[in-house]
C-alpha cells in the first residue's frame, strides 16, 4: 500500500497552465502543461484549467488528497477569486475555486503566485529552516511573499507583499501600475531590457552589441547574463545596479517587518552570485543596525518546478 499522500499543482500562467502531481516531500510524480488561450477570454482559460486537472487525475492514479491552484494578481485565498491578474488582459474579477469545486470533488486551495513560491521554499527550499523571510522573485513583474512567523501574510484581501511597488525614487520611472519609480520599473523584464538599450549606444565596446548582432530587438535578460559570464563589464555592471535596485527595495521590507532573510527567485535571478552579492551588499548598507549583521540573501531553491511546487504546497500547508 502506498500511504505517501499526494496534491495536484496548478499554475497558471499568462501563456501556459502547469499541472503537477507531487508528493507531501515535495517530489513531483508528474508534469504537463497546456496553453492557457488567454487571448480568447476567462470562459476560455477556465475550460483549459478544467481540461487540464481532467487529465492529470484520469493519467494518473494516485490518492490526491487535493487541488492547490497559483495565479498572478490579488487572489483571495478565502473567497477563492482571482482579481486583474496583470498576465492574462481582461480577466476581471473571477470565482475560481467555484468553478473547479463544481466539477471536481477535492479540497482546493487558491493563492497568489508569489506566496505559493513563498510557501513551497518555506515547506521545501531555501526557507525551511526561517522562522520568517520575505521571497522576491524577479521576473516579468516582481512579485513577493512575505512568511512571518511560519505563515504566509496574504493582508486582509490577498494583496499583501507586492514588494515589486516599492518606490526607489519618488520621481522615478513610471510603472505599469500608474506610480512612480517602483522598483519593478527599473528590474522586471521588460523596463531592464528597456534602461539596457537605451544606454548601449555608450558602451560600443561591450559584446552584449555582438551577440545580438547590433539588433536591440533581440535584448533579453539572459543576453546580458551570457555577456558577463564572458566578463563583460557593462553587462557586470547592469547586474550589480539591479542587485542595488531590489536590495534598496528589500531593505524597506527588512526595515518595516524586521526580516533579515531574503529568497531570490524568479528568471533574472538567473544573474546568480553577482547579483545575490550585489543585493546582500545593499542590504547590508541601507537597513538599521539592528538588523545589519543578521542579513542573509539565498538563491530560491525551487527553480523551474516553483509554480507546481509551490501550488501543490497550498494542500500540504492547508491540511
Ligand atoms: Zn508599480
């Protein structure tokens, strides 16, 4: 008899939905995924979610003791919905847990993508071992979840933790949410890939221009990891300023709730030790005393398998 209890991971993301099955220990028994449609509309998206978690329970026949389901934008573990998600355009405001419940006869739980990351790293990763940490991952948008004293901190309407709206600079650069100078503005993808080309034109030595064949469209972050891995100094550089951006950010975050551990996560986290470096160094610099020599960075441990993970991890946290 096989008494290992396992849950179903859901992510959804704003091109593909993952589906894992994975262990109480963290291990995932299986994966797939399909494309989440979002341009034909929620109805759309919730029918693939449904298709989905269909398959995954018919292929496989394991006692699922639940369904944890992780989405960007506010959710509301409680009430179960999924408001404005800023990856999937039009979304509204949407029931999810309703719709599945219908349909699936299991315990579900909802959160927002960031604080299942969070979770998953507190059950499994880099966090186990934290009383309380904030993790940030650094990707498209920059998200955050904040584990005080062992549980996630959601705030009263599933809001909390955006550590990507932390302003930098009161006047700084205009961030998709309407404020200024967040400091999402200056390392989420886009707005990185952005400040890079505008300022290449003066630095014509860096081979970033080479392997990109002088076409900036071609930028991403992961040209800019290759460029300083080859000791690209600009490309060091940009690296060690978002490590400066995220860590005057995170020192706000150490400073108001008195954490002194920090989770990287997310795809620029692929920037590795200089950038880990970098953000510890800050850290160090900006925050209060008090909290000066207990600083601790670590590179999130859940890497490409975080979003199943850390859904999944909804169940065994929730149980
Ligand atoms: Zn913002």
């Amino acid at each position: 008899m096989d008494k290992e209890k396992y849950a179903l991971g859901v992510d959804i993301g704003g091109t593909n939905i993952k589906l894992g099955i994975v262990s109480e220990t963290g291990d995932i028994i299986f994966s797939t995924m399909l494309p989440t449609n979002r341009e034909d509309g929620p109805d759309e998206v919730m029918f693939q979610l449904k298709k989905g978690i269909k398959e995954t329970i018919s292929q496989n026949e394991l006692d699922i003791i639940g369904i944890g389901i992780g989405a960007a934008g506010s959710v509301s573990s409680e009430k179960g919905t999924v408001s404005n998600p800023p990856n999937i355009p039009g979304w509204g405001v949407v029931n999810v847990v309703d719709i599945i419940k219908k349909e699936f006869n299991l315990p579900i739980c909802i959160d927002n993508d960031a604080n299942a990351a969070a979770i998953g790293e507190m059950l499994y990763g880099a966090g186990k071992e934290f009383n309380s940490f904030a993790l940030v991952t650094l990707g498209t948008g920059v998200g955050g979840g904040l584990i005080l004293n062992r549980k996630i901190y959601q705030g009263d309407f599933g809001a909390a933790g955006e550590i990507g709206h932390i302003s930098i600079d009161y006047n700084g650069r205009l961030c998709n949410c309407g404020s200024k100078g967040c400091v999402e503005a200056y390392v989420g993808n886009h707005y990185l890939v952005d400040i890079v080309k505008e300022e290449l034109p003066e630095h014509q030595d860096s081979i970033i221009l080479k392997l990109i064949n002088n076409n900036t469209d071609l930028l991403t972050p992961k040209i800019i990891c290759e460029a300083a891995v080859d000791g690209d100094e600009y490309a060091l550089f940009v690296i060690e300023r978002t490590g400066f951006y995220v860590g005057s950010a995170l020192s706000s975050v150490g400073n108001l709730l008195d954490i002194d551990t920090f989770i990287i996560g997310g795809g620029v986290s692929a920037f590795g030790q200089p950038l880990l470096n970098s953000i510890r160094k800050t850290l160090k610099d900006k925050v209060l005393k008090t909290l000066k020599h207990r600083i601790k960075v670590y590179p999130a441990q859940l890497k490409n398998e975080a979003g199943i993970v850390g859904s999944s991890s909804l169940i065994f946290y929730n149980s």
